[in-house]
C-alpha cells in the first residue's frame, strides 16, 4: 500500500469514521485531487469495507470538455471496480432562475447531485478532494469578503455527511501520488478563468503574497483557519448554554415556540460576543434573515432598547421591547405586512 494511502487508512482510523460497510460517494471531476482521492479511497475498500460510487457532475459549462472527462473518470473507476455515474444539471438556467454566481449556481447543484445518488445509493458519506490548497484559497476569499470568525475557520474534515480526507495535503502531494501510481487526470480549463473570484485569488493573488511577503502563507492560513475552529468549537459550546437558560421550554434551536420572551437582565449576562452569536443563531431558528445590522440592533435593544418601542424584520417578524423582556413574534405569520404591533388589527 502507498505510503498516502496508509496515511489516509490511519486518519480514517482515529477519526472513528468512515465505519467498516458505510457506503460512500466520491465526488471526481477528473482532475488530480478527485481521481486522487478515487484511488486514494478505492485502496482502502478491502481494509475497511467500503462500497464506493463516483459521480461526475456536468455542469453544462464546458461541452467540449465533459465528454472526455467523463470517459476518463468511468475509464479508472471501472480499473478500481468502482461503479460510476454522470449526472447532468443545467447551471446556467438555475443561476439565471435564483440570481446566483455561476459559481454559486455549480456548488449547489453539484451537492445536490451528490446527495440525490447518495441516497439512492444508499450511501452515508460524501467525499470530496479539497485540499490544503483550497482550504487556504477559501479562508483569503472569506477574509476578502469580511466573513465571521466562524467562517474564517475553513473547511470542516467532516461537516454533516461531507467528508473531505485531503485537508492536510497540497495538490503537489496528490500530484506525486498520482504519478508514483501512473494515475492520470484532466485539465479542467475553467481553472484557468480568471473571471471567477477563487481563480483570481489561484493564479493571481496567493502568488503574489508567496513572492514578495511570505513564501509560507499558504500553510500560515491553513494554521489560522485550524486554530479558529478549534475557538469556535468552544464558542458553540457556550452560546448552547445559553439556549438552555434562555429558552428552557424549547427543545433545540430548530423548534422555536412562539411568540417567545428573552429577559433582558439575563441576557446581558452573556458576553457580547455569546450575545451576537446567539441572536444569529436564533433568526436563523426564526425563519428569518441574519444580517450583522439585524444582529447589532437586537442586541443593543436589550442593551438600550426604550420600553414600548418595537423592531421590524424581514417577513413580518417583531420584536416587542418591554421594561424586563423582549418578546419575538410573527403578529400576522410570516408575511410581510407594515404597521405597528399595536395597530395590527
């Protein structure tokens, strides 16, 4: 067994999962990470048990392309006695339709391919090949874009059913596998667009800080990401304790009684910090937007909020602000209408 693959079969091991018989969907598009990550996987099978199903998703986007791709990732599942599927989803359409990136518009609709032949499958994980390469790529993205320090912590190894087993490698680490195996794979040329914002940060941006600030800023990214994950996994812990003291007769943070009362004294217990993270938490529980504005005029109406005064959201949800409690409730449903609460009728 390749050094990378036993690796991998040890990472598996401590981690508790993959479970010896889960079946799995390995997400390839043809290029080195993903047939990596087939192979990768594929070595493992007789160790662990696995049943295997690689998907490609075509995304439409490049039909001079897609057939070729598509060949060779059936070409070396069938090498590894892997069944295979291609799935077809229209991006374009679907990003004209909802008003996403073309990005955007790929990225879900290829997970929604993947979870669709998971579950027909019958399957329990996802596997995907992003790569430390990645990861720092989306942490840059994410701080271009003034993201929260929950999204500044990266790539989860394993969010829900994802699972993604290359995080701690580059893609020069999977290339080399590759060529020890005299595996090969394709060039996907919309890699190359400049267009798109993480191909920009790819080819232009990460290069430039390499060369004239820190030729080690990929890996010192990847460190940040690991060590604010590590803080949010502990955050998460405590704004949990809040939903127990605040909202006791609700059972999770899914199923939020209304209308409901938060009181104020207690609340502002909690640090700010717990305080904003909480409140996000709970608009999400709403069924409403969690914008930051939103956020920082909740918490400062506990704070400073005159009784008697009222804040309106998004789709008809009201906050009521009294003397001791703020009461969060949806007067006419979730609808959006104007007008006060005390007007409603």
């Amino acid at each position: 067994m390749h050094p990378l693959e036993r690796n991998i079969g040890q990472f598996f091991h401590r981690q508790g999962l993959p479970a010896v018989g889960d079946g799995i969907v390995v997400g390839v598009s043809a290029g080195s990470d993903s047939i990596a990550l087939l192979s990768v996987l594929a070595a493992l099978v007789g160790q662990m048990e696995l049943r295997l199903l690689a998907v490609y998703v075509d995304h439409g986007l490049r039909p001079k392309e897609t057939a070729a791709e598509w060949l060779h990732v059936f070409q070396v599942a069938s090498r590894f006695g892997v069944p295979a599927e291609r799935v077809c989803v229209q991006t374009k359409e679907y990003a004209a339709a909802k008003k996403y990136s073309l990005e955007k518009a790929a990225r879900l609709l290829r997970y929604q391919a993947f979870d669709e032949c998971r579950c027909s499958f019958q399957g329990r994980w996802i596997a995907v090949a992003h790569t430390a390469d990645d990861q720092a790529e989306e942490v840059l993205i994410r701080l271009l874009r003034g993201s929260s320090r929950k999204a500044l912590s990266g790539m989860r190894w394993k969010k829900d059913n994802i699972i993604r087993p290359f995080l701690s490698l580059t893609k020069k680490d999977l290339q080399i596998y590759l060529n020890e195996k005299g595996i090969s794979w394709c060039h996907d040329s919309s890699n190359d667009d400049t267009y798109f914002l993480r191909n920009r940060i790819r080819h232009e941006l990460l290069p430039q800080l390499e060369r004239e600030y820190d030729s080690g800023i990929r890996r010192a990214l990847c460190k940040t990401a690991e060590n604010l994950a590590e803080d949010e996994a502990l955050l998460e812990e405590l704004t949990s304790d809040m939903w127990h003291v605040l909202l006791p007769m609700n059972q999770g943070q899914k199923e939020v009684s209304l209308p409901l009362t938060i009181e104020r004294k207690i609340f502002l217990q909690y640090h700010l910090s717990l305080q904003r993270r909480f409140i996000e938490q709970l608009l999400w529980a709403l069924g409403t937007t969690a914008k930051y504005e939103y956020i920082v005029k909740i918490v400062d109406a506990f704070r400073h909020g005159r009784s008697g005064s009222e804040l309106h959201f998004q789709k008809g949800l009201r906050l009521q602000v009294t003397r001791e409690v703020i009461l969060f409730l949806y007067p006419k449903g979730r609808v959006s209408w104007r007008g006060s609460i005390r007007n409603k009728e």
